[in-house]
C-alpha cells in the first residue's frame, strides 16, 4: 500500500519579517516577491508568549532586550505594551540615552555607560575619571565621544534595558568589553544571587504623555552614590535587580488590566524574571513569562506568524 506523500506543496499568501530593513530575514522576505507583513520586534516578543499560554488581548506585555527597530526611529528594549484586539500601542518606555557608535556599544559595555553619563551630566560625565568606564578610555578619546554626542554624530537613541544592564555593569567594573552580547548582564546577574538588598533604588515614572516615560536616572544617581560610599558590587547588583521588578509593578499599576507578559532577551535573567513574578502575583497580577518558547529572538518567528495571522483574518 503506497501512503499519499504530506501535503507540503502548499502556496504562501504572504510572508512576514521584522521592521527592521537590514534584517537577513527581511531582506530574504523580500526577495519571495510576496505581500510583506513588517512586524515591530517588541510586538513579536509579546504575541510570542501570548500564543505559548493561549492568552488573549487585552493585556500588558512588557518587552525587554538589546534592541529593537522603533516605530519613531529610535532604538527600543524598554517598553510595555498593551496589545489590543488587533494591534498594540506603547504604554510605557524607559528615557532613551545615546550610544556612542552604534553597534560597537554591543560589544563595549563601556560605551553605554558612557552615553548614560553624558545622558545625565552633559561631557562633564566623560570627566568622572573615579568611575571605570571613563577610566578605559583615553583622554583623546573621551574628547572625540563627547563631541559624537554632543553632536549627534553616530550616537543613536536607544530606550534599551539590555543597554542599561550594560551601562550599570560598566559603572560597578565588571566589564567594560564584551566576548558576546548579553556578557556583562550575566556577569551582574550572577553577582546579584549573592546577597539580598534592603531597599530599591529610586526611579520616576512621568505620567504626563503617552507614553508614560521610565526615568531610570535617580537609579544611576544612587548607584554612583553606592560607588562612592564602597558599596559591594553584589549590593548594587541586587538592589538594580530589585528596583526593575519594581518598576514592573509600578507601571502595571497604572495599566487597567491584571494580565502582565515579560517577553525579550532581558526575562533569559531567571534572577530578574523570579523577581518580578513574585513581585507581580504580590500585586495581586497575573504574570505569565516563557516556559517552551525561548524569550529571546529565537522566540521571534511564533510573534510574527501571529501577527501576520491578526492582520489575515
């Protein structure tokens, strides 16, 4: 008996890819000549987690990772979401800071901290020679990052948490150059799980425009002050760690909904992750966070067939 072959001969309608245009994916999208569905990054991360719980809209999703292309030309990773019953619109986001070089802040932790700096006390934070990341660089070169950020000149805003776990990773010295990005997150995780904080770090939340805006400069304030006063870095690790979950809570707090989703690279951090769900279902949330499908990019392709699937039908 011969058993019909499966039927994989199947014709595509369309096919989907992320915003972003210089995406391998995209471009090879694009190259099937066939109606293209552009996906926001974050956007896939949320729907990604939704289809792995069976969860429906309204909710919050709150996506954190490296980078992502954004709808306003800037670099996200900080935001939260609330998706609807078609489409999604932004929430919340953390203050955007400059990357001095672009893509070479992946590898250089350092480089982020230096734009947090500069974010917050103008090319005076590229003089705080006490403070590692300004250490690694040469005076010359200081001088030059100043004027790139100064200026604008190859410093692209960005609302990224990766880039802030970066920056803070820099300012307490545990790397100043990565191997591989995501390198110094996990080295100030790791530190966290070593001691158990009192407190978090302030923060500010504006509640004036959409979206509301995360202002996480009163944290790096009381980091540096942390520096000053000898702190270990296992503290400061921790009490970072702490001062996210609890900005977590404190926009969902201001969102109508008890259903919250972490989805992006960042919730790959179980230490964060923990954190924050137990600090969610304290709340009175219900979080939910990946089991089967990864929250990083890996996870990215299940967001985008949803959301070409709810732009179908």
């Amino acid at each position: 008996m011969v058993r019909p072959a499966p039927a994989y001969d199947r014709q595509p309608e369309a096919v989907t890819g992320d915003r972003h245009p210089e995406y391998f994916s995209t471009q090879a999208a694009k190259r099937l000549n066939l109606p293209l569905i552009r996906v926001q990054h974050h956007y896939a991360h949320i729907l990604a987690a939704m289809a792995e719980h069976g969860l429906a809209a309204p909710l919050l999703g709150v996506a954190w990772d490296g980078s992502g292309y954004g709808l306003d030309g800037t670099i996200w990773g900080g935001e939260f979401l609330e998706i609807t019953a078609d489409s999604f619109w932004r929430f919340a986001s953390l203050r955007t800071f400059p990357l001095p070089g672009g893509e070479a802040a992946i590898k250089e932790p350092r480089r982020a901290a230096l734009g947090v700096l500069h974010q917050i006390f103008g090319p005076e934070g590229l003089e705080m020679t006490d403070l590692a990341p300004v250490q690694s660089f040469s005076a010359p070169d200081r001088r030059i990052l100043a004027t790139m950020m100064d200026k604008g000149l190859n410093c692209p805003l960005t609302s990224s948490m990766g880039r802030l776990f970066d920056a803070v990773a820099a300012l307490v010295d545990l790397r100043q150059q990565a191997s591989f990005e995501g390198q110094a997150a996990m080295e100030l995780e790791f530190a966290a799980y070593q001691v158990e904080p009192q407190a978090a770090y302030p923060y500010r939340i504006d509640d004036q425009g959409t979206p509301l805006l995360i202002d996480w400069e009163p944290l790096i304030r009381g980091i540096l002050q942390d520096l000053s006063d000898k702190q270990s870095v296992r503290l400061i690790a921790a009490r970072f760690h702490h001062t996210l979950a609890e900005m977590i809570v404190a926009v969902a707090r201001r969102f109508s909904l008890r259903q919250v989703v972490l989805s992006g690279g960042c919730f790959q951090n179980r230490y964060l992750t923990e954190k924050t769900i137990e600090k969610l279902e304290d709340g009175g949330f219900l979080p939910y966070c990946h089991r089967l499908i990864p929250p990083n990019d890996g996870g990215l392709a299940v967001g985008q067939i949803m959301a070409a699937q709810r732009f179908l039908t």
